[in-house]
C-alpha cells in the first residue's frame, strides 16, 4: 500500500496532488486548441440530442451532485440550455415530469451509486436520452447510460473525492463549450479563449498547489474550531458546498456552504470570533459583493480565510488569511478555487489525527439505498 501511495502519506493527498495530470489526461484527445475545436464521440453522435433540448437534467450524489452545480452555471452560460440539477435520491422518487426532449446527464464516479442508477433508469423509462460522465471504465452506470464521456482520473481511493470532482468539471466543462460552439451561443472569440484556458488550467493547478505549506499553517490555526461556514458566489457557490462537504467527511467539523448573499438570511446569526468562514473571493465573481460579505464577517469578529486571485488588494486588507490562485476565466475558476479547501479539510483532519482515506461511516460507493 505504501508503495501505492507513491511518498504520500495518504491516498487523499496523492489524488490532490495528481490533479494537473488527472485534468490534462481527461482532456487529452478532446481539447484541439490550434483548431479551435472540442472533440467527443458521445457528444458527436448524439448532437441531435443535445441540440433539440429543451433542457438538461443532471442526476446525481455528493461530490458528483457538487460538480453537477457547477455545470449547470456552465451550461447556461455557454450553451444557454436550463439545467436542473437533481439528487438522484429525490429524483427518482418524486414522479418527476420528464420527456424525450430532456437530456439527463448522470455524474458519478464510481458508476456503482444505487440511487443514481435508478434515476437513469426512470429517465429512460420516460424516453429521455441519458450520458454518463463516469470515472470508472466499464462499471454499471457507464453500461446503462445511451452514451457517455469518461472522466479519466485513474482510481479514486480515497473515501472524500478530490481528483474526480475537478475531471467532471473538466468534462461537462468540455461538452458545454461544443454546444456552445453547435448552438452559436457563444463568440468565436469568446470560445477560443476558453479553449486556451481550460489547456493552461493544469499548469494553474500546479502553482495553486505551491500553496501548500501555507494552507498547512492555517490549518494547524484552525483544527480545533467547531464550526466553520463556507461562502461563494456564481459558479462558486457549489465549489463552498464542496469544502464544506469535504471538512465534514474527514475531519468531522461540522461545516456549511452558502451562497455569499445568502448570509445575511441566517448564518451570520451564527459569526462570532469563534468561527472561522472561508470565503471564495476571486477576482471577477461578484468580487465587491463578496467583499462586502467580508466585511459584515469581520465586524462581527469572524475569522477570515479568502481564496483570492494573485495579487489581490482589498481582501487581504480585511482578510486573516489569503490563499492566492492564479487568475483564469471565472466559469473555469472552480477548478482552482477547489484546490486549497481540499488541502485545508485534508490538514485539518490529518492534524485531528482522523482516518483521511477511509472516514468513519462513509463508503466510496453507496451500492444500496
Ligand atoms: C459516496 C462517496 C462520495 C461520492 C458519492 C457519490 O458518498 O463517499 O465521495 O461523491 O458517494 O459517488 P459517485 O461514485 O456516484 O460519484
């Protein structure tokens, strides 16, 4: 195992660290920058689909669900298709209206989730046309989906996903802009720039990994906090939800993720100098909204831990900490900004001395209800 681990400590933090190679690898093949194109046979032969769609209904659970969030922001913005974003568990339970002109889309990585096998199975049994965006090549959810894209990130072992959250993205990332491009939703020039940064992203998740050490500090600040909240904005709300969920599995602090503006309608009861909010306050997303959030925290004796990009001004004059990334395009922001939470809640329960690869009462893959 130790060998597995390849000079981590833990699975968890190996599959952090293969983040840069994990996204390169699922774009490899798809991502034609020179030719301006995005190539995906599942995509391809099912273009029809998608263009006729009225809307996309993503099914899915826990990080999947998270990285489901996030492509709805994408879809709407790129292809200017509604999407619905579903837990599987409400989905199939619920009589959902669901028609031939629906595209279901079913995130998993393991492609063993009970829950969201029997959502594709209602939706097909309704006519939709279902993809799967499956990390694991061949498993149920990849056989029973019409077509699908997988994510390629290589096993998953630890229990709290890191490395396949970031290649969902990648991948729904990759199919919003194709039926961007087959919709004209999006400039030319626009679609190009996105193609050109998604390729820099993994170079940009490198550098936001330097930050390393110092999220080691403010770990080492924060272990023995009770409570920690989690704010974002646009398409980095879900990206707080996912810290949040990620604090939680493996270090057992009890966390919550908001919307930032949502604040004001009830965690902010909560704000005294006990409790630490971590703040996505990139530049670009609503950046002087979020920093007025900041500073209704900071007078009510929060502590402050912002994710901003390099050389950010204001929010290191109110923030307790900063952790920089490096600026990209907002909608492909939540691949970094996710990066130093996943280290956080990885340091965090490490200093707690708790199971990181293999937290108490959670299972990589719920195979029954
Ligand atoms: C379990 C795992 C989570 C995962 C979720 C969905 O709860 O512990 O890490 O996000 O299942 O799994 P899936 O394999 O469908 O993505």
């Amino acid at each position: 195992e130790q060998i597995e681990k390849g000079g981590y400590d833990h699975f968890m933090l190996k599959e952090i660290f293969e983040q840069p190679n994990a996204i390169r690898d699922t774009y490899r093949g798809r991502l034609l920058v020179n030719e301006a194109i995005v190539k995906m046979a599942g995509v391809e032969d099912n273009m029809k689909k998608f263009l006729n769609a009225e809307r996309i209904i993503v099914v899915a659970c826990g990080t999947s669900w998270h990285a489901g969030l996030v492509s709805e922001y994408i879809f709407e913005e790129f292809a200017r298709i509604p999407v619905e974003v579903e837990y599987a568990s409400e989905f199939r339970y619920r009589n959902p209206i669901i028609t031939e002109k629906d595209v279901v889309i079913a995130i998993s990585q393991s492609g063993e989730t009970a829950d969201t096998m029997a959502a594709i199975k209602l939706a097909k049994s309704k006519g939709a046309f279902v993809f799967g965006v499956c990390n694991v090549v061949g498993s149920s959810i990849s056989r029973e989906t019409d077509a699908g894209a997988y994510t390629h990130a290589g096993p998953e072992i630890g229990v709290a996903s890191t490395k396949a959250f970031t290649t969902q993205i990648t991948v729904l990332t990759l199919i919003a802009l194709r039926l961007a491009r087959a919709k004209g939703t999006m400039s030319s020039s626009d679609y190009r720039l996105h193609l050109q940064e998604l390729e820099l992203i993994p170079e940009k998740v490198e550098k936001t990994l330097l930050s390393d050490d110092h999220v080691k500090e403010i770990s080492a600040i924060y272990k023995d906090a009770t409570n920690f909240l989690y704010l974002g904005r646009g398409f980095n709300f879900p990206v707080a939800l996912e810290g949040a969920l990620k604090l939680k599995e493996i270090s057992y602090i009890h966390a919550e993720g908001y919307p930032a503006a949502e604040m004001k309608h009830g965690p902010i009861a909560l704000i005294d100098e006990q409790m630490p909010v971590v703040v996505i306050a990139t530049r670009k997303g609503h950046y002087e909204k979020v920093v007025s959030n900041i500073q209704e925290i900071k007078s009510r004796k929060g502590k402050i831990i912002a994710i901003v990009t390099e050389g950010d001004v204001s929010v290191k004059e109110l923030a307790d900490h900063v952790i920089e990334i490096p600026a990209s395009e907002e909608a492909l922001s939540p691949l970094l900004t996710t990066i130093p939470l996943q280290l956080l809640s990885y340091y965090i329960a490490v200093m707690r001395e708790c199971n990181v690869d293999q937290p108490r009462n959670l299972a990589k893959s719920v195979t029954v209800e």
